[in-house]
C-alpha cells in the first residue's frame, strides 16, 4: 500500500506514480515486482502501467481519474500506457511548482493547451510522410549515412545503441533471406514494411516479424498494388498463449486456432480439410434463450392443470428442437460455432450428424471468422437464410508440437488435456491468423503479450495513417527547442485571435514561464529514456541532449537524416497520449480547488 499523507493533492499522487514506472520508458523495460506487506512470500510481476495501476494501493480519490483515463486510453489505441502517464507525472511536477509561484491554474492550463498546439503543428511538419516519400528511399543508403553521423554525435550514437545488434542483424538477415523470394514487383513493398516494423518494434525484433508477417499476408489477400491503398485489420489477428517453449519460439498460424472437446476434436479428424459451411451465433442455444414471436398473440385465455403445462412445454421444446434441425440439416452445415451455452439435445443432435460444434467461444473469434469467410453473425439458428452465408471453411487437428498443461473439467470434474483445431478458408476475404505466444512462465508469456499487441498497433496505426515520428527522445527535443524560440523570442498576437484583453494580459505576463517548465517536462521524459538505456547519472543525460538540441532543428529538415531514424513513433498515439497527460493533469488541478463561502 502506498501511505499518502494527509496533506497531498492529487498533483502530487501522479507525480509519485509517474516516478514509480518511468522506468518502463524506452526499449530496455524493466518488469516490477510487488511484494505483499502482510505476505513476503506473495509476489506479483508487473509489466505495464496498467498492471502497475490495478496493483497498486491508494487511499487517494485522483487514483480513480488517473487509472480510469489510462484505461480509457489503452482500450482506444491498444498500446502501452507509458508515455500517456510519465508526461502527466512530469506536466503534475510543473503545475504545481507554477502554482506555487503564484500563476493561476486556469491560466497555466491554457498556455500548456496552446504549448501543445505548437509542438502538434512541429510533429506534424517532421512527421515521416510514408506513401510520399518513403517508397522511393534507399534504405540500405540512409542506414549507412546514419551510422556515418554517429561519429560526430553522441547522441545519435546513443540511440542507434539501443538496438540490440545481434537480434537486429539477425532479423534482418533472414528478412534479406525472404525478399529474394519475393517477385520481383512486390519485392520494394516488402522492404517497406519490414524496414518500417523493425523501426516501430522498440527492440522487440522477432515480435516484429510476426508482426510485419501477419499485415504482408493480409496485403497479399487483399490483391492491392500497394501498401497505401490496402485496408488492414486486426481483428482477423489472434493470439493463444503456449507455456514452456522460449519466447523466440513463437511462430505464426495460418487459420484461426479454437479450443475444442475431445468429442470435437476426434470428429474433426474425420472431417479434416472438408470443406463445410458454418454458422456463427452470439449468444446461447437454449430453449430458454430462444426466439418466441413477439409479433404473436394468444387469441383466447386457457386455464391448464400442471400436468397439461408440462405436456405443452415438452411440445414446445421439441418444435424448437426440430426447427434448429431442420435448419442444419436443409443448409448443410457442418460446423455451429456459438459464443455462450449449447443445450446437451443440441451436442447430441450435432454429434450424431457428424457436425462440429464449438461453444464457448469469444465474440472475437466470431468476428474474426465472419469478417474472413462473409458469414454472418446470427442471435438465433433458425433465423438464418442462404443470403447470410459466406465462403466456406476447413478444419484440421492442431497440434502445437508441447505438451498442454491439463485443465480441470468443471462437466466432470476431471483434469483433462485440451484439444484444439485449426479453422481456415481457401480464399478468405481478410487472412484468418493466429499468433502462438511462447514463454517459459506465465509472466514472460504475459509480457511478451502486451509487447506484441503494443508493436502490432503502432505498425497498424502507421500504416492506417500513413505517417510516423523520429522515436528515441527526438521528437521531444524537437517540440522543446520549438517552444524555446517561441516562448522566449516572440509573443502571440492573443488580441488579433478574439481573446479578451485580460486573457491577453495574463497570457503574455506569464507565458515564458509556463512555456519553459513545459520544455522541462519534455526534457525530463528524454533524459528518463537515456537513463533506463545505462546512463549514469541525470546531469550527464541532460548535458548530451543540450548539445544535441542545437543541430535538431535543422537536422529535422534533413529528409535523409529523418528517414534513416533507427527509431520510429506511432504518431497518432504519442499525440493522443499528450493531450490526455494535459486532460488528466487539468482535471486533478482544478479537483484540489476549496470552494469558500460566507455561509457558516
């Protein structure tokens, strides 16, 4: 449990979060480990700001807002929430110290807005514009003019060191390797995005290429002649976890990998590489979760006995019986994929006709077959029609090459080994794909999760958008610099904007100030990155990036300097995760406002 003092605000508990996970900035993370104060032997590995979050006890109200806004954020871009908290923990730090100082907090809030407008506009003109410029570049050139540079920088030469060379010349040895397979038309495609996920991975290389080999397949299906006009998805993209292989043993599927009864799964033996034709249900198939006729009336009231209800009630049952029956059977289907429970009538009705049913499942795992094969997502059986129907499907045993540990069978109270299929299409519309997640524990499983998920987003949020930001601290130094020579060497025509004069005033008065506590916030998450990357200590950080600062600007207008950037950001979350650190920081200053009036 974290003590908070009687006297904290809620600036100063994101402060101390902030400080408590920053060190998962960059691409050497750490993992934390909790310990329980009552039980030294109970511990818990933590590998994200929101594990961090859930774990962590406040006795605090900002807890709330903080975690619910990290939350929030996390479910919109699927990425780590790293930089979103350490920059409100950074911009908390500054507002408290302005408000100190005597500036208001409604004024400090708007110049920080106004602040973050300018660095949005800097981002967007150093932005790597991908479809415009980047497909004629000669990455074998650019890398080379890079590594030229870093002899005269050291700051060059400290971000280029946060690769892991080996993996990287790995990787990149056997991407070389699949180029040349490649036809000769698609072989500069290809490059692109295996130099753009390399960049975007943040060190984790062979994740990456899971990554970069899961959108080349969906660009393959999609028929498109480049990589700009393709329409990618991550839904069609899934994950198992598989405990004991290493990491570096994850591999990706083509298909889609469900877990099955054992029943299903020796039905699916013989009915391996059939072609069949599936229906998707959101919901149970229950006589209870049933379709009724709301449209239907009772013409006349009748007074039954229990006996005579019953009786009724089993005609019914057998009528919805016979008419989810008929519909298998008059659409030939050969597989019935339901999200929630299946009546034991209908198990025994599928397994007598040699139909493999598959319950239980996610709605993910629906979507991700209805948005392949065309097929609809239906809440009822007997609702289906012909028009509903898309490609059909096959399915064949799966079998990950390691032995599953057994689960417990609540039906039977056993443990049992888990069986799985694989299910794909012949020409899907979107590649159905899984990725096996590999990890020796459950934490190295979990954390190579989260890091795969976090580099599949921004490789999709870059090739969504088409554009992208110098990682490593440089976009940060960029917007610093920027807000230096504009805080310090010209001032806002407020007036000319319709701003009133005593916002103009107040503005003016104290924009400078502002400005430049919010270039130390930005310097501050630089340094906090080249201090996880082995710096020593804050002063030696801050010296090499001071020197550094003097030649970005015009670096950045070096479209060959930019390009061969061994680091790249994902532009619309690093925005996103700006604007919400500033939501955030707003919100928990006005909260610790005391309201006095003369009422007693």
């Amino acid at each position: 449990m974290y003590k908070v003092a009687e006297n904290t605000n809620s600036l100063m508990v994101l402060e101390a979060l902030a400080q408590s996970i920053k060190t998962f900035l960059g691409c050497n993370k750490s993992i934390k480990c909790f310990i329980d104060e009552n039980d030294d032997t109970a511990s818990q590995f933590l590998i994200t700001p929101i594990d961090f979050l859930q774990n962590v006890n406040i006795l605090h109200p900002a807890i709330h807002i903080i975690t619910e806004s990290c939350n929030q954020y996390c479910k919109e871009h699927d990425t780590s929430s790293t930089t979103l908290l350490v920059m409100a923990g950074l911009l908390a730090k500054e507002t408290g110290c302005l408000n100190k100082e005597g500036i208001p907090v409604p004024v400090i809030m708007k110049l920080f807005d106004e602040g973050l407008d300018i660095c949005i506009q800097t981002c967007e003109k150093i932005a790597i514009n991908l479809w415009s410029t980047l497909s004629f570049v000669d990455h074998n050139r650019l890398n080379n003019f890079l590594e030229g540079y870093s002899d005269t920088n050291a700051y060059v030469s400290t971000v280029i060191e946060m690769q892991d060379k080996r993996d990287y010349e790995a990787i990149l040895k056997e991407t070389r390797t699949k180029t040349a397979m490649i036809p000769e038309k698609n072989r500069k495609t290809y490059e692109i995005l295996c130099n753009l996920g390399l960049k975007l991975s943040h060190g984790d290389y062979s994740l990456a290429k899971l990554a970069i080999s899961a959108f080349w397949n969906q660009y393959q299906d999609s028929k498109c002649s480049d990589l700009s006009a393709c329409r990618f998805s991550l839904a069609t993209i899934n994950i198992i976890e598989i405990l004991g292989p290493s990491v570096v043993e994850s591999s990706l599927v083509s298909g889609i990998i469900i877990k099955c009864t054992n029943e299903m799964y020796s039905l699916c033996k013989r009915r391996n590489m059939e072609k069949l034709n599936i229906i998707l249900i959101n919901g149970d198939i229950t006589f209870q979760f049933r379709h009724i006729g709301y449209k239907d009336k009772h013409k006349e009231v009748t007074y039954m006995t229990p006996d005579h209800l019953n009786a009724v009630r089993q005609t019914e049952e057998d009528k919805w019986l016979q008419s989810i029956s008929n519909c298998l059977f008059q659409n030939n289907i050969g597989l019935l994929a339901v999200k929630g429970y299946v009546d034991r009538r209908v198990v025994d009705l599928c397994h007598c006709n040699n139909i493999i049913l598959l319950s239980e499942l996610t709605y993910y795992q629906l979507k991700a077959i209805s948005l392949s094969t065309g097929n609809a997502i239906l809440t009822y059986v007997p609702d289906l029609q012909e028009i509903q129907m898309g490609l059909n499907i096959t399915v064949k045993p799966w079998i990950c090459g390691w032995n599953f540990k057994k689960t417990l069978d609540r039906q039977i109270n056993k443990a049992v080994t888990s069986c799985y299929i694989l299910i794909n299409c012949d020409a899907p519309n979107t590649a159905l794909q899984t990725v096996t997640i590999c990890g020796t524990c459950r934490v190295s499983i979990k954390n190579a999760q989260r890091r795969f998920k976090s580099c599949l987003n921004r490789i999709y949020n870059t090739l969504r958008f088409g554009k992208c930001l110098p990682g490593g601290g440089f976009t940060e130094l960029i917007c610093s610099e920027t807000l230096k020579n504009i805080g310090f060497a010209s001032r806002r025509k407020d007036i000319a904007e319709g701003v009133n004069y005593f916002w103009s005033y107040e503005l003016n008065l104290y924009r400078s100030v502002v400005y430049a506590r919010l270039i130390n916030a930005f310097d501050d998450y630089v340094a906090n990155i080249l201090l996880n990357n082995g710096f020593r200590d804050k002063f030696e950080a801050l010296q090499l990036m001071n020197q550094f600062k003097k030649q970005c600007t015009e670096i950045s207008m070096d479209n060959s300097f930019i390009y061969s950037w061994p680091i790249l950001d994902d532009f619309v979350s690093k925005m996103a995760a700006w604007k919400q650190a500033i939501h955030i920081v707003k919100i928990l200053a006005n909260s610790d406002y005391v309201i006095i009036t003369d009422a007693k």
